[in-house]
C-alpha cells in the first residue's frame, strides 16, 4: 500500500488479520475511526471484482485457515497491489 502512497496500519493474530487505510498504530475504536472508510470500501468493492473475498468491513477481521493455499495467498497478494496501484 505504502508504495502506491496509501497510508496503511495493520496487525494480526494467529490466523486473523486486519488493516485500516490510515497512518497508525490502530490501537483503539477511537483510532480506528480515523481511518478512510471511503477508500477501503473502494478497495474491497475491486478486490471482490476479481475474485477475493474478504470481510466488507473495515472493523472486521479476515481469516486464514489451513485451507488456504501458498498460491492462494500469493494470487491475492497480486491482486492487493494491482488494486492498490489503481485506488
């Protein structure tokens, strides 16, 4: 995201993940609400265009399970910087 001049704060937990399009850390609700909710809707509108689904909202986690693929997570990581570069 960083590249494509896209503030981006993230963090994980074990097989969850999350991010917000802000400049971080995310450490609260508070924070949280700083975040470009307009950009991320964007970005999750043409990630699910191309195929990947994620959680629509922005104050959702995402999960990776054992079932997810070195090629799936390649695949999606390809179509997060494609989509980046066009946001």
């Amino acid at each position: 995201a960083e590249k494509h001049g896209h503030a981006i704060s993230g963090d994980y937990a074990g097989g969850m993940f999350g991010w917000f399009f802000v400049d971080g850390p995310v450490k609260n609700f508070q924070d949280a609400t700083k975040a470009d909710a307009e950009k991320f809707g964007k970005w999750h509108r043409m990630m699910l265009e191309r195929g990947v689904y994620l959680a629509p909202s922005m104050y959702e986690a995402g999960f990776m399970s054992a079932s997810h693929t070195d090629e799936d997570i390649t695949r999606t990581i390809e179509i997060a910087d494609e989509v980046l570069s066009q946001l």
